[in-house]
C-alpha cells in the first residue's frame, strides 16, 4: 500500500490570530518608545527628520520634506531649529554645489542611541525570558519574515 499523499501546502493568509498577537507585540514597543520620546526636546517632525538624516551621505531638503509630507518652506524651518539644537549639520551636495545635504552630528547620534537603548532594554528582557530554544525559533521566524519582506541581512 503507497504512503499517503503528504498535505497540502497551506498557501492561506496567516492567521488572524498571529496578526493581532503581532499588534499587541508592536504596540508595546511603541508603549515604551512613547515615554522615551517623551524626554526628548524635538517635534515628531524634527525626530523624524533626524531620523532621515542618520545616513553616511545625509539626506537633501527634498527627501525630508517627501518623508514628513511637507513642503521645503517647512523642511527649512525644522532643519534650522535643529541646526542650532547642534543636532544637524548642513553641507554642499558635493554632487551638486546648488544643494546642501544636511547630515547627523554627534550630537544627534548619542539622542538617537539614547532612544534605540531603551527599546533593545525592553527587548533583551522580554527576550532573557525565553528559553534558548523558543529564542533560537523566534531568531529564525523573524530572520524569515524579514526575508520575505526584502529586508538585507
């Protein structure tokens, strides 16, 4: 008698059920990302274009004001004030002299670590929890669905 024919492959969405444990594991890192951001003296625009502006070659006006939706006139403003909070640097495009690409001090490196510290705290200690097994499952489920999503290693 053959061996029964093995399962289909299960191609259906993932379950609701993971979605929303997913939501519920988002919402707390962002719960703890809240009260750190909380202690930082930015906007949510100057944040966010700080965070644009982490880069090896910086960012231009332009790409900060398609990644806040705004327009120049606004980028302007938000990287001034960020300038003289030592945060920002602006330099010559050295592409284009007409442009200035505006690139992360160290100063604003040390407010960035500062918040990613508190999140990779809360998550070593939810992830010391785990057993080395469950941590390992964990590395490689994320690992997969990082893949799946295009994300580089």
């Amino acid at each position: 008698m053959p061996a029964p024919a093995p399962p289909p492959l299960d191609t259906r969405p993932a379950s609701d059920d993971s979605l929303r444990l997913l939501q519920i594991v988002m919402r707390l890192f962002r719960t703890t990302d809240v009260a750190s951001l909380c202690t930082v003296d930015l906007t949510m625009p100057q944040l966010k274009a700080l965070l644009l502006a982490d880069s090896s070659a910086g960012v231009s006006h332009g790409e900060i004001a398609r990644g806040l939706g705004v327009g120049l006139s606004t980028v302007t403003g938000i990287v001034d004030r960020m300038v003289e909070h030592g945060l920002v640097e602006r330099h010559t495009d050295p592409d284009d002299r007409r442009l200035s690409r505006v690139r992360i001090t160290p100063r604003g490196t040390d407010l960035l670590d500062g918040l990613w510290a508190s999140r990779r705290e809360r998550l070593g200690q939810a992830l010391a929890a785990l057993s080395p097994d469950d941590r390992t499952t964990l590395h490689d489920v994320l690992q997969h669905l990082a893949d799946l999503l295009g994300e580089p290693q």
